[in-house]
C-alpha cells in the first residue's frame, strides 16, 4: 500500500541512515514528501500544515522498531491523523449516514454549487431510504432558475419510484418549499427532500435564497453536495456554504473519477461538519457509507 509515498520516505531514510529513535532531522526530511503527496491528493495548504503539525508532534521521538521500516512507521502516523482529521475517531462514527431522528415528515436541504451532482444525490438518496428504511420520500426542486431542473428531478423521483411535488409555474423557491412541507404534513411522508438551485460560483443572492429556505423549513439536515474534482476549491465552497447557510453534513460526488479525496479531508477541516455519504457514479443505486480510512488510503495514494 501506498507505494509511491513508501517509496520516497524509503529513500529519504536510507540516505539519512539513521537508527534508534526518530531525530527531528529525520521527521523533517520525511515530512516533506508526505507533504508533497497531499498537495497532489488536492488537500488544501493550511490544512496540509496543521496535519503535517500534527504528525511531526507525533513523530519526533518514536524508537524506530525492528520489524517495520521508519518510512512505514511515518506513513502509519500520517495515515492515522488524517483518519482522525476525516472523523474516523469512535465519537464521530454516530455522524456518518444521514440523520433522521426528528419528527416527520423530516426535510433534507440539499446545497451546492451547480453540477456538483446535487439533483443526482437527491435522487440517490430517495433510493436508499425508500429501499433500506420502507420511508415515504416526497422529493421537491426548488430550482427556480434553471427550466429543467424540476423535470430533471421528476424524472428521477419516478425512476426511483418516490412521490415528486407537483410543478406550478412562477413560484418562488419560498412558495414551492411550503408547498412541499404542507404536502409532506397533509400526505403523511416520513422525509422531504428539497433539492435548491446552485450556481456555477458562489454569490450572495444564491446564499440568500438558500438560507431562506432553510429558515423557512427547517431541515433536519442540510446536505452540501460537492464534487471530489473541484479540489483546492471545495475549501472556498465549503466555507462559504457553512457561514452563509449552515451545513449539518458534506457529500462527496464522482468519488468513481480519479480525484484522489483530499477534498474531503479540506472540507471537514474548514466546516467541521461530517462528511456523510459518498456518490460513486450517474447510477441512482452508487452512493457509498463514507469510510475514513478508505479516502485516507487514497489519498496517500
Ligand atoms: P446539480 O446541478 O448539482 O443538480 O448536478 P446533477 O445532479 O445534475 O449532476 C451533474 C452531472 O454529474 C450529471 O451528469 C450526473 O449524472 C453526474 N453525477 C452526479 N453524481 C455523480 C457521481 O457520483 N459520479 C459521477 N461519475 N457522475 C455524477
């Protein structure tokens, strides 16, 4: 595993050739290629430095064992602070799934910039709670700004064999959401989930029109969709959707591409918030449990 990272650190020891115990010298020399490696997995730099912080703290110090070579000595610590970092620790292992412990109909506030995979997720989503919770799913979009965009989700909603709100012409996202709960209520579903319109960068009156909805309803959850791709600037997203809107979890999208996942580990970082689910493909059935360790591994490649 990780052969490549392996491979430096394997180098930077031997040319160091040091026994006993991990000098500072040694940490050093080894930490700059675990750097490297996740600047290329696209984690964002001040989370580069707080991690490599970390395991230097960690490292420094550590008798070098028999059986292992001190490269797979660091590359376990690297590995362990970054599972740690992506909220693999046992207290965070209750945050992973999305959460539906409120009363119903719940509502789930799907966010995110436009082609994040948002409008697919909420589809996804329909899927595995109507199969694996028998819940009743009442999908709704809110995207008032694309004319598509509530087709697309209606197309879904029959693919995957849940209820769509009816579309009216001319309402806002404001009248559309009421309209959802109060069908929602009237119908008795167990979960709403109500898909907003992105935007292809952040601006303010898309941050408006979201938090406004979220206020109006309430959701239980408010899911920020992102894609795996956007690397360096899922930070920028991610941040501004936690402070404009307030996100209870993140999605990861086109984890079946070849993005190496440091942008999970940026965006927990800046929001905080868990990193729920995984969307692995177009297919309505490819969305994954988010594994810590499994993003961890790829990202050191
Ligand atoms: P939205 O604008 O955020 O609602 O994005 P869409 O849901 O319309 O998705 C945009 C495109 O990304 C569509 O072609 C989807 O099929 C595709 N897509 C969504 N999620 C995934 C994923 O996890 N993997 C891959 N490969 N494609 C995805």
């Amino acid at each position: 595993m990780f052969e490549a990272l392996s491979g430096k650190l394997n180098g930077v020891f031997d040319r160091l050739r040091r026994r006993g115990a991990l000098s500072e010298a040694d940490v050093t020399e080894a930490l700059r290629e675990v750097r490297v490696a996740l600047l290329e997995a696209d984690v964002a730099l001040p989370v580069v430095r707080d991690l490599i912080a970390k395991v230097r703290e960690r490292a420094v110090g550590v008798e070098v064992l028999k059986s292992v070579s001190p490269a797979q000595q660091v590359i376990k610590i690297v590995h362990d602070a970054l599972v740690e970092a992506l909220g693999g620790g046992a207290a965070d292992a209750g945050q992973r799934g999305i959460d539906l412990a409120a009363a119903a109909p719940v509502a789930i506030l799907m966010v995110g910039l436009q082609g994040s995979g948002k409008t697919t997720t909420s589809g996804k989503i329909a899927l595995r709670l109507k199969g694996r919770e028998k819940k009743k799913v009442l999908l709704a979009s809110l995207d008032v700004h694309r004319p598509a965009a509530q087709l697309q989700l209606e197309t879904l909603a029959k693919q995957v064999g849940v209820a769509s709100l009816p579309i009216v012409a001319g309402q806002t996202p404001l009248q559309i959401a009421a309209r959802a709960m109060d069908q929602a209520r009237r119908e008795l579903f167990d979960v709403v989930v109500l898909d907003t319109a992105g935007r292809l960068a952040i601006d303010e009156t898309l941050m408006d029109e979201v938090a406004a909805v979220k206020l109006a309803t309430q959701p239980h959850e408010t899911l920020l969709v992102v894609d795996a791709m956007t690397g360096q600037d899922a930070v920028n997203t991610a941040r501004a959707f936690q402070d404009k809107v307030g996100v209870t979890g993140i999605v990861m999208t086109r984890i079946d591409g070849d993005a190496r996942g440091g942008a999970a580990l940026s965006m927990r970082a800046v929001t905080g918030a868990p990193i729920k689910l995984l969307g692995a493909g177009e297919k309505l059935d490819a969305l994954e449990d988010f594994h810590p360790d499994r993003i961890a591994g790829r990202i050191l490649g």
